[in-house]
C-alpha cells in the first residue's frame, strides 16, 4: 500500500489494462484520479468501477496525441479535482499502427503531459509525474513481435523507438524539473496480460516464447505495474528521479 490521501491524480489510458488497474490502485490508497481514455466509456467505466468501491474519481475522453486534448484534460482535472499532484502518462498502442501512428501516440503523446503537465506541477508545488515506457525502451524486442523484417520499421521498429524516446525524456524532465519540485520517472513493463497483448498470448507457441523471456516464469499481471505506479507517486518515492524502472520478471536482468 502506498499513501496517497489527499493527491489528485490524471490517468491517460485508465480504460483499460494497466491505466485501469492503476487508477483503482491510486483510488483505493486514497488518491482522486481523472480517468482519462480516448475510449471516453471505457474511461467512465473505470471511474463507476472506483466509485463502487468507495473512492473519488471522475473522467473525460482524450486523444493524447492530440497537443490541445492533453492540455485542456490537464485543466480540466485541475479544475474539476481541485488540484494536481499527480500525471500518469500511460495511454499507447502495441504493433500494427505504422511508424507516425505509433510515434504520434507512444511518445508524442507522453511528450505532451510533459510539455504541458511538468510546468503546471511546479508552479503548484511540485509533484510526481510517471511515464510509462516498456522493456521495449530498455533493449529491442525479439521472437514473433518481429519475425517478418519488412515490418520491423513500422512495427517493432516504431514501437522501440517510441518508448526508447520515451525513456530519454523522463531522463530529461526529471532533470530539468528537479530542481522545481517535480519528479518524472518510467516504468518499463515486461509483458503484461491485458488487451493489448492478448492477440498474440492467443497464438500457444508465441506465448510460449514470451512467456519464457521472463525470468520469473510467467507474464505479469496489471496490478503488478499499478502498485508501482502508486509508490513513483507517493511520497515515499520521495528521492526517486529520473529512473526507467523494469517491472519485468526480470526480463532485462540477462
Ligand atoms: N501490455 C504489455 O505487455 C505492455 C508492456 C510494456 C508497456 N506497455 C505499455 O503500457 C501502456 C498501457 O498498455 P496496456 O497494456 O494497458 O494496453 P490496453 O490496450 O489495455 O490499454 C491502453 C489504453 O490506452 C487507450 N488509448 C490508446 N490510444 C489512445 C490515445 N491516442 N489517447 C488516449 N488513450 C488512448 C486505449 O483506449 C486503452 O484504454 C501502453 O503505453 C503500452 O505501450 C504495455
């Protein structure tokens, strides 16, 4: 359990997956949190999911690839939570949106709650911003994901890239906005079990293979990026700046 009493929370992605699992998690240590997807039902769906169990969130519908979307949802939970202390750039796609498609939404879109969201944080105070990247912004991907060399550049190749440039501007944020209050780390997932993955868990032999990339045996579970999530933004991650962190199995440990 990490404390979060008292800090207002945006959540891009927090439809589905890892984003969802996240902001119940942050709900249920305390946190309000802005449910934001560009699935505006899903979101929604996520915000009825926190309010049943007993926490405060709201939600609105976003394109984070969309620079006016990204500054005008982090105004509105601003507004509508009374405050922000907190922004979770999570939303992305997996494979098959080309190389502007995945570009646009895995980085641009994290650059964006940076460009916009670091400054906010800092003249509030300070706060805790968190990216998430992958294992895919540590080390290239292998196996099935990029076993036809004509789609490595719009495939694998963009998806790598985004969240490798998604790994430098945590760097770089937590470097220029240290000094302001403001601590900006990644996450970097090994394969997770939510939709995003679930095509290819669908073919045995590519699970098999992913599955056996992980050290510890097994995919991970969402809840197991989201109890991350909540400590990165709670206090106790208090001298926590600039890491790319693996949430792996172990996956980039060989
Ligand atoms: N699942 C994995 O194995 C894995 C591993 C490493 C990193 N990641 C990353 O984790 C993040 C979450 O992925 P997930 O596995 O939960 O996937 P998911 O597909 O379950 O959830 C992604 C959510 O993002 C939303 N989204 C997509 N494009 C958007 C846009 N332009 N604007 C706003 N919202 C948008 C979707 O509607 C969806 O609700 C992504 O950045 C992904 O790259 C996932």
């Amino acid at each position: 359990m990490s404390n979060l009493e008292g800090k207002k929370a945006l959540i891009t992605g927090a439809g589905s997956g890892i984003g969802r699992a996240s902001a119940l998690d942050m709900a249920a240590n305390g946190a309000s949190v802005m449910c934001a997807d560009i699935d505006a039902q899903a979101a929604e769906g996520t915000a009825a999911l926190i309010d049943d169990a007993g926490g405060k969130a709201d939600a609105l519908g976003l394109d984070v690839s969309n620079e006016a979307d990204v500054k005008a949802a982090l105004d509105n939970t601003a507004t509508r939570l009374g405050g922000l202390n907190v922004i979770f750039n999570n939303a992305g796609v997996g494979g098959g949106h080309g190389w502007d498609g995945t570009i646009a939404v895995n980085l641009s879109g994290v650059y964006y709650g940076l460009l916009h969201g670091a400054p906010m944080l800092a003249s509030a105070g300070g706060g805790s911003i968190i990216n998430t990247a992958s294992v895919a912004g540590l080390v290239g991907l292998t196996g099935p994901a990029v076993i036809d060399p004509e789609e490595i550049e719009s495939g694998a190749g963009a998806y790598v890239a985004a969240k490798h440039g998604v790994s430098g501007l945590t760097k770089q944020y937590a470097v220029s906005f240290g000094p302001h209050g403001v601590r900006v780390n990644a996450i970097a997932p090994g394969y997770i079990e939510t939709p995003m993955t679930a095509e290819f868990r669908s073919e045995e032999l590519a699970k098999e293979y992913i599955t056996n990339l992980h050290p510890i045996g097994r995919l991970g579970q969402p809840e197991e990026i989201a109890t991350v999530a909540s400590f990165l933004a709670s206090d106790a991650a208090s001298f926590v700046n600039g890491v790319v962190l693996p949430v792996d199995g172990g996956y980039t440990a060989r």
